[in-house]
C-alpha cells in the first residue's frame, strides 16, 4: 500500500526520471565522465613521464656539450664512428 502511494506520486516519478536521464541517456552521462576521467589520469602519467625524459635528456645533452669524453663514447656506441688508424668490429648477439 505505502509503495503504491509513493509510485504515483508525480515528484518521486519526475525525480527518477530526471536521475535515469542523467546518468544514462545525456551527452555527459556518468559513464562517459567516468571515462573523461581516466583518460585524463592516463594523459596525466604521461605527461609526467615525459617530463621526466626531457630532464634527463637535458642532462644527457649538458654533458655532452661540456665532455669529450663522453662525446667521443656516445659517437662510438650510437653511430659506430672511428678514428682514422681503427677498424671497428660489431657483435650481434641474439
């Protein structure tokens, strides 16, 4: 009988219609939010992990601006570059 009651009442009927409209039916339902959000987690970790590379990279490029060592090693390791009396030999493991 009280559930009866409170079915027909018009404000419980428009307030569930309203809810369902809500979280399914618009263009910014609970679901399509819920998703927005964890692309922008994903985005976020990405940014942070690029941020990360370009400070090493800076880092990286310094000292190899103000070293010759380690100019000289990256061009052997990277390029396969030599002096002039070498021979360079490349070992492939598999």
């Amino acid at each position: 009988m009280f559930l009866l009651k409170i079915l027909k009442n018009k404000y419980f009927l428009t307030s569930l219609a309203i809810i369902a409209w809500l979280l399914c039916f618009d263009k910014n339902d609970v679901f399509t939010q819920w998703d927005l959000i964890q692309k922008c987690k994903k985005l976020e970790k990405e940014r942070d992990y690029y941020i990360s590379e370009i400070q090493s990279n800076k880092v990286w490029l310094n000292e190899l601006q103000t070293n010759k060592k380690s100019l000289e090693t990256f061009a052997r390791e990277k390029y396969l570059m030599k002096r002039d009396n070498e021979d360079v030999f490349v070992f492939v493991t598999k």
